[in-house]
C-alpha cells in the first residue's frame, strides 16, 4: 500500500502551517456585512454587543474595566494578612503583636499605643478602632446599667464587647484591617486627621 496514501492530506495544501483561505480584501466575509481586513488584523469580528466568553481554559485575571492592586492570592489559598509577619513598628515590636495589644486592655491599651506609635498605619487603625469601639460602648453600658428597666440593654452590650473583644485580637493577629460596622470607617478618617 502506498505511504502517501495513509498521510491526511491537509484541506488548505501542502504546507501544515498555512492558514485557511481569506476572502479578498474590500469584500465582506460573510452575509453579515464584516469587513475581510478584520480577520487580517486578527481582531475577532463583532457579532452585537454582548460580551463574547473566552475559550475554556484561558485565564482572564480580572473583569473587564476593573484593575485589581497588589497581591492577588491564588483561588482557595488561606488568607495571610495585610500586614506581614516581620513588619516592625516605630516601638520596635512587631506590627501584629502590637495591634493584638491594642485591645488587651480595651481602650486603654488602645490609647497608648495611639499615643506612642507614629510609623504604622496598621497599629494606629486599631489603635483608634478600640478607643472608638470600647469607649463609646463602655459609656453606653454604664448608662443604660443606671437606669431602670434598660438593664438587660446594659448586660447585652457587655456582652457585645466581649465577642467584639475577642474577634478584634484575632483579626489583628492576623494582620488585617478589619473594620467593624460605624466604627471602622470612623477610625480610618480619624488616623489621617489626628497626628500625634
């Protein structure tokens, strides 16, 4: 049996690499009125205005229009902080350390470390987010403590303290600017106005 007779013959001629026939130029290539010179530019040819998908495994890194800045972490990795594990602060002690202690005391150790830190932003966020958080609600808590029929209002925001307490160390532990509700965006203004 002859060789060339078992070969697949290419459609397009001899050569593998050459490319399938184009329609000469000034001519539409199809019923739809598209100009043949949009194959030649490699531009695919539009078809309306929805949002053409992309072939199944490619990878687009973010959506169109939208810019993403920074470190992306990969899909389904743990999330490792903000701020990383050997920044140092102006204290000389490291960023996470400090900002765990910026809510050991409540608003105290909060208000040291307001006053004492001047280099990271990271320590002075949750420096102003504890001093915010546990201050306005410690008054709230006496108040409605003291005034009759408002107690259990009192024991409940006791209590938010405490889970927001323990949330708030762990989140800073870990490096994050996490913001609680109100008080978070109020913190971040006021690091910027207040310069120590």
């Amino acid at each position: 049996m002859n060789e060339s007779s078992n070969e697949m013959q290419n459609p397009y001629g001899d050569n593998a690499r050459q490319e399938p026939p184009r329609p000469p130029a000034g001519t539409t290539a199809n019923q739809q009125g598209i100009p043949a010179d949009a194959y030649q530019q490699g531009l695919p040819p539009e078809q309306g205005n929805y949002q053409q998908n992309t072939p199944p495994g490619s990878y687009q890194p973010y959506p169109p229009g939208q810019q993403e800045y920074g470190y992306q972490k990969p899909f389904g990795a743990p999330h490792m902080g903000d701020v990383g594990p050997l920044d140092r602060t102006a204290l000389g002690m490291k960023a996470r350390t400090a900002g765990l202690l910026c809510y050991l005391f409540a608003w105290v150790t909060g208000l040291i470390f307001f006053l004492l830190e001047r280099d990271s932003r990271f320590v002075r966020f949750h420096a102003m987010q504890s001093i915010l958080f546990f201050g306005i609600l410690s008054i709230l808590e006496w108040v409605f403590g003291h005034l009759p029929f408002f107690g259990a209002i009192g024991g409940a925001l006791g209590l938010v303290m405490f889970i927001g307490w323990i949330v708030m160390m762990v989140k800073a532990h870990r490096g994050e600017y996490y913001k609680l509700p109100l008080f978070g965006d109020l913190a971040d203004r006021l690091i910027d106005q207040i310069k120590v």
